[in-house]
C-alpha cells in the first residue's frame, strides 16, 4: 500500500476478548451452530419420512395393480370360456370346459389351483387336456380358493351355474374374484370328454 503526502494512518485497537482485524459478527456461537444442526436433522428427517410414506404408497399401488390385473385376466378367462361351454366339470380344484370356438368348432380348455397358490390354464383343440397341471401355463400366481373347504370352483350338474371364488393376492394386497356363470352353448352331437 503507498501512502500519499499528508495521509495519517492509524491503527484501532481490537475490543477486549478479540484479536485485531475481526468484527464482533466474525464466526458463530457454539449454540448457534447447535441450533442449527438440530433445524437441520428436523428438517432431513421429516423429509425423509415424506420420502418414505411415498415409496410405501407407489409400493400399495403397484400391489393393487398386479393384483387386480391378475384377477381381471382370470374373469375375463373362466366367464368367456364357461359361458361358451357345452360341457363343464368340476374336479377338486380343477375346472374342464368344452367351449364353442365358432360355428362347429370346439376346444377343450382347463383352469387348476395348484398346491403352490398358482392358477394354471390349458387349451387344446383335439382329445382331453393332461391331468398334471404343473405342464399347463401359469395364468396368475399368489391365487387362493374361496369356496367351503378353500376349492376355486363348485358346479351343480347340467343346467345349473359354475361358482367361482378366489383370493388373488399381491404383496399384502388381495382381491376376491366371485362369478357365477353358467354354460350356454348348445352342441347337437353328445360333447366329448375334455
């Protein structure tokens, strides 16, 4: 620094308690900086249970999705296909239908509960379908019978309705299924065994 002629420079002396060059606003107090910290985690942690509500949320969502995704496909499958039925039987957990797949042809087509809590679907155009459901493809999982005795499927014999009652369950999500739908097609030759 230069001076210029007739420039006196003078040097203040600090206050009691504080060095030379510093303000009384230089830094901040222990209990500033605690109350600071502490705003600090309040805020942090009530941000993160907002943060957390909000996965639980999407989390429940895309429960009731699956869940009632599942159940939609198994309605749409067991109503459509009984009601086009000629010939329904019903074995423990095992629903068999002789369904109308236009004007003369059939198909037979099969719904099982396994043990496992999957509910298994199976269609073929000649002959009956194979009795070991754990070959056929998985139509839903997480599937449970809602009938006396936890069966999916009743049927009362020719002329009366098939009950259907199902828990589909996603995560910690469940949805009931429950139809009655009765057979309605019409075949003039005897039905085949499916």
């Amino acid at each position: 620094m230069t001076l210029r002629p007739g420039v006196i420079m003078r040097t203040i002396p600090a206050p009691h308690g504080e060095s030379a060059g510093s303000s009384p606003d230089a830094g901040i107090t222990l209990v500033e900086l605690i109350v600071t910290v502490s705003v600090s985690v309040l805020f942090l942690g009530l941000m993160a249970s907002l943060f957390g509500a909000g996965m639980q949320g999407v989390q429940a969502t895309r429960e009731r999705d699956a869940a009632t995704g599942a159940a939609q496909v198994i309605t749409d499958s067991l109503q459509a296909s009984v009601r086009n039925a000629d010939a329904v039987s019903v074995s423990g957990s095992v629903l068999r239908a002789r369904v109308a797949t236009g004007p003369s042809g059939w198909e037979c087509r099969a719904w099982a509960l396994t043990p496992d809590g999957s509910l298994t679907y199976r269609a073929q155009a000649t002959g009956p379908i194979d009795s070991d459901p754990a070959t056929w493809g998985v139509l839903a999982r997480g599937v449970s019978g809602n009938l006396a005795g936890g069966v999916p499927f009743t049927y009362a014999g020719q002329g009366g309705e098939v009950d259907i009652a199902l828990i589909v369950t996603a995560g910690s999500v469940s949805v009931p299924v429950t139809a009655a739908v009765a057979p309605q097609a019409l075949s003039e030759a005897a039905p085949s065994s499916c």
